[in-house]
C-alpha cells in the first residue's frame, strides 16, 4: 500500500453532528430504550463520519475498495444498556475484530477517533512488536488500554516498548491509539470541524494502519 495525494473532500450535514442529543442517550434508562436513542441520535453521524473514513482511507493508501463499515448493535446485550458505542471502519464483510481497524467511538463524557487492536485479533503479537520498535507515538494521542473502560493515557506517558510488549505476551490485552474530544468541545461544534479534526487523526495513524496491515498481505 503506498500513500497518494488526496482529493476527497465529502460535503456533510450541517445537522448530522455529536451533539447534545448525541450524548444524551447514555442518560436514557433500559436497553431497548437507549438503543432506540442511540440509533436516531448516534448512529447518524456514525454513518457519516465512518463513510467518509472508508472512503478517504480508499483514495489516501491506493486501496481497489472502500473499507467496510460495522455499526456496533450490541445485539448480545438482554439487560443492561451500552454505557459507551462504537462503529469501526476496517476488517471484512463479516465483522472487524480480526483486524485492526478505525474506530469512532462515543460515551457520556467525549467522542474519539481511533486505530484499535481489541477482541485479540490475527496477528496481535507480530503487530505489538512491530509497533514497540516502530516511530514515536503521535503527538497528542492518548492509549485506551482497554475498550470497555473510559479511562486513557497520554501517549507520550506511556513506556511504548513496555506497553506494546505486554500487548504482544498477554493474551487479552488490547488497545486503542486514539485522539479524543470532549462534550461541548471546538472539535464537534460543527460537522464540517469535526470531519477535519477526524481526518487529520486518521491521516497520523495511516503509518501505524498499514504496518498493522502488511502482516495480513498475502
């Protein structure tokens, strides 16, 4: 895969945004109803910003297809509601969690953009590895260590030959390379702000992408 120019420039929404709304939904009570309110305030702008990811990732690495894109359901779920939802731009027709893969992700308290290695995927330990000896970690990122938590860490904190080492020996560690922003924050005050601060996110973890790719390459 080798990075292009690139010309995408998708026009937005004004209306289809995280907003208040967006966040609202983890105030509503049960699972059917949340889901209910996640699929009109939530998955909306998931479309849009997921769509326009695949789309740019297509045209900035030469790829011959969009990636694919799976809104998370939580269709395992009986009782209790998400307390956090996702939809994730990678991986293949069936699912993603084989792979890594993009990632757009929201909670009560901010919204992040991600490349995301959980759910132990093919070739976690042979990507850990490369990642520990690869460059520096991007400026101004933060690691999830774990994509059930909320809790994050300032990247440039972060031990990257100690963390990526453990990801590659322990078999349920995961995580996710992210930016976030908060709730009210410069970033989703706008559709079209918030496709430019995404964009430039997935722009600085194309490198770490395609390393993570190369090992799934025939």
């Amino acid at each position: 895969m080798t990075m292009q120019n690139n010309s995408f420039d998708p026009s937005f929404d004004p209306s289809v945004r995280f907003d208040e709304q967006a966040f609202g939904v983890f105030n509503v009570d049960g699972l059917d109803a949340r889901m209910e309110a996640i699929r009109v305030h939530v998955w909306p702008p998931f479309e849009q910003y997921a769509g326009a990811i695949s789309a740019h990732v297509q045209e900035a690495l030469g790829l011959s297809a969009p990636l694919f894109v799976h809104v998370a359901k939580h269709a395992r779920r009986s009782v209790y509601a998400p307390e956090s939802t996702w939809v994730a731009v990678g991986g293949d027709k069936r699912g993603y969690k084989k792979y890594p893969h993009f990632q757009i992700g929201i909670n009560d308290e901010y919204v992040f953009v991600a490349l995301a290695c959980i759910d132990n995927p093919l070739h976690e330990a042979e990507i850990a590895h490369a990642f520990a000896g690869f460059r520096a970690l991007p400026s101004g990122m933060v690691l999830i260590p774990s994509h059930l938590e909320k809790a994050y860490v300032p990247a440039e904190s972060v031990d990257r030959g100690q963390f990526f080492s453990r990801v590659a020996s322990v078999k349920k560690a995961e995580f996710m390379l992210c930016s976030v922003a908060e709730q009210g924050s410069a970033e989703l005050s706008t559709a079209s702000g918030t496709w430019e601060w995404m964009r430039s996110v997935v722009d600085e973890l194309l490198p770490w992408y395609e390393l993570a790719m190369s090992f799934y390459e025939e």
